[in-house]
C-alpha cells in the first residue's frame, strides 16, 4: 500500500501508476538510481529463496547499477569516505521492495546468492572471459545491487535476445591487459572461455605504488574491453568499487590491513 496515497496507487510525474506491476517497480527503482536488470518466474533449480514459510517466490525482478546513476545518488545521499554502499543499496532497494508488495534479496548477504545465474534468466547478458557478465550494450560496466522477489506472478515483457559481445571479439584484449597476468591461464569450451582469475596476484599488485592505475581508473583488464565504452565507471565511482574491492579481499585474506 502506498504510504502517500493510502491507497494502491502511487503518484508519478503527476499521474498515477498501480504499486506491484513491472513498469511502477521500474519507475520506482530509477527514481532511487537503479535500473531495472529483468525479471522471470523462478523455478525449483533457480535457488531462489522463499518469501516466508509456505510462500514462494513467484518473481524475482533484479536491480542494479548502469552508467553514472547510481552512484550520483548515492553521492547526493551519503558521504562515500564514510558510508557503505552495501547498506545504502539494502535501505533505498528494500524500501522499493515493501513499497510494492516484496522482500529484497541482495548479492553481498552471505552465504551467497547466484545472482550471475539469475542474471542470464532475467535479461540477455553471458559470462565473460574475466568472470564478469557482460551486456552487449553496457559491456562490463555494470552490476547487480538487489532482487525483488514478489508472492504472485508479475506479468512480463519478453526477454529482449541480443548477441553475446565476447563471441565476435576475437583478439579478446581483455585477458592480456593484466599488469600482472591475473587472467593468463584459462579454459575453455567451444561455448566460451574462462579465465581463471589469480586473486592473490591482483591483490599484492594493487596494495603496491605501481598498481596505482588499476586503484585510480578501475581494472584494467576491465577497461581493455571495447564494449559499452559510454557506460565506463568515472574515475571516482572506479576508485571507490576499487578500495572496498581491495578492503574486502584483505580481510578474506585474513590480513590486518
Ligand atoms: C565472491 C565474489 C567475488 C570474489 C571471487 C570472484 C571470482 N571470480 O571467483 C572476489 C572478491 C575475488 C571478487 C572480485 C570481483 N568481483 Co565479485 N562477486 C563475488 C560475489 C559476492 C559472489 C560470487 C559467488 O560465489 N556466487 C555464488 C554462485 C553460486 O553464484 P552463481 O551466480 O551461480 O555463480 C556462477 C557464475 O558466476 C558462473 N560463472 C562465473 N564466471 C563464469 C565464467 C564463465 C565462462 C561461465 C560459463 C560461468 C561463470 O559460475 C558460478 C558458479 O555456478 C558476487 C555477487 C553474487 N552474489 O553473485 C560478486 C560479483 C560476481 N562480483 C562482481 C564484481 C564487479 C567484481 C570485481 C570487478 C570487483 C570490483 N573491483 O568492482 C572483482 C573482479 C572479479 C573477476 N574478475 O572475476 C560483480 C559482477 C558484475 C557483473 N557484471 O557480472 C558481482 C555480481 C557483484 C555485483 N554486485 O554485481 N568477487
Ligand atoms: S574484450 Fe572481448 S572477450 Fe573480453 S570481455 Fe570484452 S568483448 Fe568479451
Ligand atoms: S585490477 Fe589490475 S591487477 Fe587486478 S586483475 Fe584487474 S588489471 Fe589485473
């Protein structure tokens, strides 16, 4: 029920949507800088966990972060040298959720949720060679903040098809970028290739002075890529996912760091 309107309609741009349809979530997630990253009817093999005892989950709708938007809200919100992105995705995306009738799931809650695998059920996006999915329109550059999981059945648009990137890249730039070859050895498969990603060597490389440029502008792997080139992180969104990217693996590293 909406709390303005004490009713199940909720005013926008001066007129009035229903709560708990697919464009009133959409709506109400780019109104708090997300964007929404598709949405499908889980089944049993989709691990996707149950609202409460004796009710499934019948949707589950993603959101996550596309160009510039999040993090510009996030910014006009919280004070990022302080504040937790983590905590701020869990009250702005679980306010949206209740609003609309659900309970939100998120990617960082341990034990973790597949959310790359609910990823390829909601929307076109494949795994690339480096571990991270990517979008044939935003390439590397974005990610997955929440999912809204609902009781009943939303209805949905089709998934849009669109080809995979990596497929027709041939010179695949990404995997030799690394300074320190973090992506040199793969495998694969005549479906795609996965790099095995060496965490340890990024991570000493990015705690020393030369590993300045991947901490500054962001994975330079990452960046090798030529795809979605427009929705590239800004050096101050990069440095940001880069310091509690290293922060997190110190502590998984048990280091005192
Ligand atoms: C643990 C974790 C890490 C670990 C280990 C990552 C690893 N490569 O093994 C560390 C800390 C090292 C890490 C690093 C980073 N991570 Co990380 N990580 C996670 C986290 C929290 C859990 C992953 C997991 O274990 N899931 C559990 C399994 C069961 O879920 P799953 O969906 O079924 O996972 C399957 C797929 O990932 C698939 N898969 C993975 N790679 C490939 C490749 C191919 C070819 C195929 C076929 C399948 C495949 O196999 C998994 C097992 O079935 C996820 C969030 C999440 N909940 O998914 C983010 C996540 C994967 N990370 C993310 C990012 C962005 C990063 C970093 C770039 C961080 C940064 N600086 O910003 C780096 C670099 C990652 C890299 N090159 O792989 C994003 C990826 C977004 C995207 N576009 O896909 C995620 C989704 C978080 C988010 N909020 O969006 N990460
Ligand atoms: S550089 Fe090529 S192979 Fe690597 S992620 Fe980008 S499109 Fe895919
Ligand atoms: S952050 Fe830098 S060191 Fe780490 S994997 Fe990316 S390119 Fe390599």
């Amino acid at each position: 029920m909406c709390p303005f309107l004490g009713s199940h309609w909720w005013t926008i741009f001066g007129g009035k949507m229903p709560l708990g349809t697919i464009a009133s979530i959409t709506v109400s997630l780019r109104e708090v800088g997300f964007t929404q990253r598709g949405a499908f009817y889980p089944s049993a093999d989709d691990d996707v966990p149950d609202i409460k005892n004796n009710e499934p989950t019948l949707t589950l709708v993603l959101a996550g972060n596309v160009g510039p938007a999040m993090w510009e809200r996030f910014t006009s919100e919280r004070d990022p040298t302080i504040d937790l992105l983590d905590e701020w995705s869990e009250d702005v995306i679980g306010k949206v959720a209740k609003l609309h009738g659900g309970k939100a799931f998120f990617p960082f809650h341990e034990p973790y949720l597949p959310f790359q695998r609910w990823a390829q059920r909601a929307q076109a996006c494949y795994a690339s060679p480096l571990g991270m999915f990517i979008h044939s329109d935003y390439g590397l550059w974005h990610g997955y903040r929440g999912a809204l999981a609902f009781p009943e059945k939303l209805q949905l648009p089709a998934v849009q098809n669109s080809p995979n990137p990596c497929i027709s890249c041939e010179m695949k730039p990404c995997l030799g970028a690394c300074p320190v070859g973090a992506f040199r050895t793969y495998e694969s498969d005549a479906a795609c290739i996965k790099a095995n990603y060496n965490v340890s060597a990024c991570v000493k490389h990015l705690g020393l002075p030369i590993g300045n440029d991947c901490m500054q502008l962001g994975c330079r792997a990452r960046r090798a890529c030529p795809e979605g080139i427009s929705a590239r992180y800004q050096p101050e969104q990069a440095n940001f996912h880069m310091r509690a990217f290293l922060r997190a693996s110190r502590i998984k590293e048990g280091s005192n760091i």
